[in-house]
C-alpha cells in the first residue's frame, strides 16, 4: 500500500486501505466502503450521495501491531462526486480524541514502512 502524495490541502498523506464503515445517522445503518486515510480523514465509496457539509457518525476499525482497534467518531463530508453508479466521498475527522490519533498515526506509521 503506497501513500498518496500530499497536496495543499491535506493535513498528511493518505494511505490506501480497503476497510468497511459503518454509517449510523438514523434508523438504518449504512455500510460504505473506506479507500483510503490520513490523520485528518478518509475517503471513501457510497452507494448514495451525501451533501457538503453533512456531519455523519461514522464507525471502523483499523489493523494494528497486536489487534484491531475500534474507532467511533463524527466527520464532517468535504466533497461528494458521481463515479460510474458510486459517490466518491471524501470525508474530515471532527473532535479525534487523542487515542483515536495515536491509533490512526499508528496504521499510517506502521505502513510507510513498505515505502521506504
């Protein structure tokens, strides 16, 4: 898995993953499929459009050294783009309490390994 390169207007560089979260902003829980994060986000594959601005509770868990660890937060949905029959969503972490950075500086950390 090789970071994407970092832009302006990235906090960090994004790491591709293939991982499910759980969207939980009603009486029906919505599955999208996360593509990629960074310290500051994710990105993201829908099956429905979600409006700019939009603040979703989102669920997921990432792979670490010893287990996987659960991640329960909001973020904030910066841009929605049509791709074939799919929305491109891109989505920023809103109030990441510190074990949640650590555990997300941790994944990023432990795959630049392979980009050495």
């Amino acid at each position: 898995m090789k970071p994407t390169k970092l832009t302006d207007s990235r906090c960090s560089e994004r790491i591709s993953i293939n991982r499910t979260v759980e969207i939980n902003n009603g009486s029906h829980p919505i599955s999208i499929k996360m593509v990629n994060i960074s310290n500051c986000g994710f990105g993201a594959l829908a099956s429905q459009v979600f409006q700019n601005g939009e603040i979703l509770k989102v669920e997921f868990s990432l792979p670490g050294y010893e287990q996987n660890s659960k991640i329960s937060l909001n973020a904030q949905v910066i841009h929605s783009t049509k791709v074939n029959n799919n929305f491109l969503i891109g989505l920023s972490f809103q109030d990441l309490t510190p074990h949640q950075k650590l555990v997300i500086k941790e994944f990023s950390n432990f795959h630049k390994r392979f980009d050495a």
